[in-house]
C-alpha cells in the first residue's frame, strides 16, 4: 500500500507540517503520537464531509457526519460475503436504534464474467431498499472507481471486512483505511490476522461454526464495543492515532520493498547492514553502494 497515494490531501498536509519525513521513510508514521489526538479527529471529520459531499453530488443521497458510518467496497465475489452484515436484519435494525443510527455504505463491481458475484450485489441492493429506515440507512454506491475507493477508505468510521477464511489473500483496502485513521471490523483473515490488536487498532469477529455465527459475533461487536467507543470521541481519536501509528508504519510499500530488498539481495551480509537495508533508512543510492562492497 503506497502511502502518499492513498493517504487524503488533509492528513498529508498535517504530516507534512508535524512529520515531514514520512515521506522518505514510512516508519516515522509512529511519530504521530507526537500529534494531539484530537487534531487526528478533526482531520478525518474533513475527510467524512468530502465523501458524503461528493456522493450527494454523485447520486442525491445526503447523509449525515454525526452518525457512525461504516464502508464496505471492494471486488465482489462470493467468499467476501458482502451480505453477511445483513445476514439478520432484525438485529441489525434494532442495532441501529439502539445506538442512535447507522449508516452502511457499499461499493464494488463483480467481473463481468462472475454471474454470482453480480447477483449478490443485486441482494445487498435489494435488501438495503428494504431495510432503509429513519435510523438505519443501507446505500450501494454505483460506477465504484480509484477516486471513490479512495474516498471511501478516508471517509468512513469503521471498515468492514468479511471473507470466508481462509481465502483472503491480503486485503489492501483495510490497509489504506488505517492509515486515514479508519479501524477494521475483520475476520482474523489476510492482513487483519497481524494488524488487529482488539479495541486498539480494531476489532475481530469471531471464527463461528457457520455465517449465522459469524454475523452474530460482528453485530455483537459493533454493539457492546464498537458504538461505546464511537460515543466516546476522546478514546476514539486515540483509537485513529493507534491505526496510523501502529499498522500505518508497518503496512505500506516503503516498509515491504526494503525488507524483500534485504532479504533477497543481501541474505548473508552482517547484522548491521542488514537492519539498514530492512528497515527503509538507506535510499537507494546507498542500497547500489552496499551492492558494490558485496562484490
């Protein structure tokens, strides 16, 4: 995940000024301890208001910054159980009153040859119409693209992952939210097994015996843990300071490409050199030096 092309305009500007050298070394990411939560907040409330700006302009639809928003967008395919958020819709609607609202926004695009994929799209799509309600609002974003995967990343409060296990490769879009100070709702599948610390950078649901189970877990979740939080803005900019700090400084290109580089390239150079090489603070001038030595 490449930072400086994932990362919204307004929380490059604020790295800029207090962490500038993020931008050659992804690991001063953890500097943003540095940085008063709640400035963090405030950062990503801009962010919210872009994305519920651009889509009332894209398809009418208004929705409200005070409520807890969460995002679900990505290639539709059977095993990332789009509909598992709505598996019970009792639940879910009574979740929403409870916690006073949800709003649930879904993007993606099944490829023209999967026929499932697009009719599980047409499911979420029709049961969203149906359980639209004053306190629970369901909207399926059409023509998903670079820009509005982009915003919806940066722009919601908690993304939503759920595949069957254990065919999650990675998942690059839950990598993209933490850096924007957005934590996951996942199976402990793909990248989410070493990025979830529970109630610190996210939340787990739960391995269950079947999906009924496994929507369970993530209603429960979202009600005895997730709305508590949100309601709470204090201990929720701290949680948006722990997902950049902690999964923004490991999960992103700088980090990956300078660890394959040591490990492929210079498997048996001495300690030191290879702590320089993995962990990103050699450009790539020095790295061609290092090469030169070793022959």
């Amino acid at each position: 995940m490449h930072a400086a092309t994932w990362l919204s305009e307004g929380f490059q500007e604020l790295f800029d000024d207090e962490i500038p050298d993020w931008r050659t070394d992804n690991r001063y990411f953890r500097s943003v301890y540095g940085i008063d939560p709640a400035r963090i907040a405030a950062c990503h409330i801009k962010n919210k208001q872009k994305l519920f700006a651009v889509l009332a302009r894209r398809t009418g639809h208004y929705f409200n910054p005070s409520v807890l928003t969460l995002g679900f967008a990505r290639r539709v395919a059977t095993y990332k159980r789009a509909s598992l958020l709505l598996d019970d819709p009792a639940r879910l609607v009574s979740l929403a009153e409870k916690i006073g609202g949800l709003q649930i926004l879904y993007a993606g695009k099944a490829h023209p040859a999967d026929n499932a994929g697009k009719a599980l799209i047409k499911d979420v799509y029709e049961a969203a119409v149906k359980l639209n309600s004053a306190s629970l609002k369901i909207y399926y974003v059409e023509n998903y693209d670079w820009e509005l995967g982009a915003l919806l990343t940066q722009g919601v409060d908690v993304w939503v992952n759920t595949p069957r296990r254990p065919y999650e490769a990675s998942g690059t879009s839950g990598m993209k939210a933490a850096l924007n100070g957005v934590p996951s709702l996942s199976i402990l599948d793909g990248w989410w097994i070493e990025g979830c610390a529970e109630n610190t950078t996210g939340w787990a649901i739960e391995d269950g015996e079947n999906e009924a189970a496994e929507a369970a877990s993530l209603y429960t979740k979202l009600e005895k843990s997730i709305a508590p939080m949100w309601s709470n803005p204090n201990a929720w900019a701290k949680l948006q300071q722990h997902c950049i700090g902690i999964n923004g400084t490991f999960f992103n290109t700088h980090r990956m490409l300078s660890q394959y580089l040591g490990n492929a390239y210079f498997p048996y150079t001495d300690t030191h050199t290879r702590v320089a090489i993995n962990t990103g603070s050699q450009q790539m001038g020095d790295i061609a030096e290092l090469a030169k030595v070793r022959k």
